[in-house]
C-alpha cells in the first residue's frame, strides 16, 4: 500500500519567507521522512522539523502499488 503525502515545508521563517508544499509517495512516515532527509536541495540544519510535518501531513491512499516512491513535485520559498 503506498500514500500521496502533501507536507508542508518545515523550514521558518525568514529562511522560508512563505513555506511551501511537497508532494510524496510513500508506504508510510517512516519512508516518507528518509525521503525527505535524504534530498539534497533542502538545508539539512532543518532536518529535526521534518519528522512531526510528515506525521500531519494529508494522505491520500493510491489505488495501485505500482507508483515508484519519492518526490513527485515541490514548491518551497
């Protein structure tokens, strides 16, 4: 079973002057934060806050399983 999650960027303000949105796939939170950790283009002194952003993040079970897990699309300021 994977999930749509829609997380909210974790990094505040000034850094991020007004947030963001990323969309994910994922099995569960667990896969979703290692995604998430794991991505380069995000400031890793940030890293702590992505955890409890995930845990509330909207999620969307698919249909199929056969959606590859990662980052579909991603809007950060």
């Amino acid at each position: 079973m994977k999930f749509i999650y829609l997380v909210d960027y974790w990094v505040p303000f000034p850094s991020s002057e007004y947030g963001g949105l990323i969309c994910l796939i994922a099995s569960n939170d667990a896969e979703a934060f290692a995604i998430l950790s794991q991505e380069q283009t995000y400031d890793e002194k940030y890293a702590h806050l992505i955890m409890p952003n995930v845990a509330k993040a909207q999620k969307f079970e698919l249909a199929s399983s056969d959606y590859e897990v990662g980052i579909l699309d991603s809007f950060t300021t």
